[in-house]
C-alpha cells in the first residue's frame, strides 16, 4: 500500500483559502478534534492558518472516545501551551464550556476594548475541523436549532456561514477540510476506521486489519468478549486470523462454506463506529511519540 495517501476534493482547496481570508474577522478559532483520533484529526495546516489567533481545542465525540485516554490527551495539549476541553456535542452542556472557556481566553482583549470606550458585543469565532468531527452536531446543538446541515459522512457543509448562537456568541462555519497527503499510514487507517474519509478511499479489508491489529494491542479483552473468540482462533502475530474467527463464529459464509471477508470487514468496522465494543480510543499520547519517533528514523 502506498505509503502517503492522497484525498484533497476541489472544494478543500477553496476552504483552505477561504479560512485564510476570513480569520481576521473572529476573535477566537474553535478546532474541532474526533476525541478517538486527536492527533489524526488534527489539520497540520491550521497551526499556520491560525497563527497567534486565539485557538480552543475542542475534543468531540468523547461519548464514543475511552475516557482515560482523552484525559490524557487533555493533559498533552496543556503541556504544548494548547486549551483544550472535552465535550459531547450532543448534549447542551457543550455550550456553557465552550462560552465559559472563550470568555476566559478573551478577558483581556474584550477588557481594552472597554476601556477604548467600544459597547460590548458577541463573541466572534471560526470553527474549524476535518470532515465529520462534528462540527455542525456541535453548531446545531450551541444553536439550539437546525442552523448547520449535519450528517454522519464525511464532506456534507460546503460554504461559509455566520450563525448566532447566542447574545454572547456568533459562530462561523467552514466545510471539513482534510490536507493533500497524509504522511502517515496511521493518520490514513485512523480517519477511515472513524469515517472521516470515504469507504471507498481505503480498502475496507486494511482498514479492518489495522483495526484488529490496534484492538489486539490496546483492548484485546473487549475484542475477545464481542466476538466470542477462544484462545485457539487468537494469534497475535496474524490479525487476519481473527477475521477468519469472526467469520466462523458468526457464520458470515459464502456459497461453498468459505468466510466472507467482506461482511467481515463491514460488519467489524460498522461496529467500531456504532459503539458496540464500548468507548475506544485509536490512539494515545504515548502511541504517537512513539510513531513520531519511528516515522524520523
């Protein structure tokens, strides 16, 4: 498999452009991060595009994420000088945080602008983040109406839009947006198994292998107890033997009495992101020092 995967649709480009031209106008950039993938869903690009605006991490999906793991992430992004919260856009309590936590960050700027005489106004932000972060979940939900079009795939908000979320708070939206290349075979797997990139850009078959291959390592008693394997169908050293045993097990067969390793594959991934194996984190702090360190040797 090639070792840089390539996925940057048209209507990123003019994204990217757009966000350049349009930061100055906010006061604060909400990057919305997956809470499973925090480093994957990271655009390495808006470290550059941000500059020193003022810039809220905000780690989404912490309902689906494993809550020890995105502790500890909270905890690496303190250390880079980053604020960082946790949230689940789909409950109100979001809203409070992620006013509270601007607020805090904005006192001193709304401070001169009082003392140079200038009446209070809305805070004004950018949201930003890779497709399908939940973004537009996380507006709908601050808005308390349908203000931004959602949906669980990769790619739905195509333009810019101004949506007042409150007397304190007006937001600006931008369409998810990936970068050209993704220098590692992580990042890649990692977005496909979320869904942040479509089915049809990774082969479904790898992207299960580097799920079994991850969950053999990091939560081998959940994998065990979904799939009912015995310790005869487990050999960590071949994750494809565990799509064969899962295969057995839920007599997923074609014509013949094969496995069918593609209902496998589905089956396996629809599952991951349906929750079914329980809260799971992709990857931790400490995993991606390590990948780091491998991918400059």
């Amino acid at each position: 498999m090639n070792h840089n995967i390539q996925w940057f649709p048209g209507h990123m480009v003019k994204a990217r452009r757009q966000i350049e031209e349009r930061i100055k106008l906010v006061d604060i950039v909400y990057e919305i991060l997956d809470a499973r993938i925090p480093y994957s869903s990271q655009n390495p690009l808006i470290k550059k595009m941000v500059g020193q605006k003022n810039r809220l991490v905000i780690l989404n999906k912490t309902d689906l994420a494993d809550p020890k793991v995105t502790q500890l992430w909270l905890e690496a992004f303190e250390k880079q000088g980053l604020t960082a919260i946790a949230i689940d856009s789909l409950h109100h309590s979001a809203k409070e945080k992620i006013v509270a936590k601007s607020k805090e960050m904005l006192a001193e700027k709304f401070a001169k602008e009082k003392a140079k005489g200038l009446r209070p106004r809305p805070i004004r932000a950018m949201i930003i983040g890779i497709p399908n972060a939940g973004k537009s979940t996380l507006i709908n939900t601050l808005a308390k109406r349908k203000a931004a079009q959602a949906a669980n795939r990769p790619g739905v908000t195509k333009a810019q839009q101004w949506i007042k979320v409150a007397a304190e708070l007006e937001l600006l939206d931008t369409p998810g947006m990936l970068w050209p290349k993704f220098e590692s075979r992580h990042v890649g797997f990692s977005l496909a198994l979320t869904g942040a990139i479509k089915d049809t850009i990774l082969p479904l078959d790898d992207v299960s292998l580097y799920a079994v291959n991850y969950l053999l390592t990091h939560y081998q008693t959940v994998l065990i107890a979904r799939y009912h394997l015995r310790d005869d169908q487990i050999d960590v050293d071949e994750p494809a033997s565990i799509l064969t045993a899962i295969g057995e097990n839920r007599k997923f067969l074609v014509t013949g009495g094969d496995i069918d390793y593609d209902r496998v594959c589905e089956t396996l991934i629809k599952e991951i992101r349906d929750v079914k194996l329980g809260r799971l984190s992709f990857e931790t702090p400490h995993f991606i020092e390590r990948l780091e360190i491998e991918h400059e040797s």
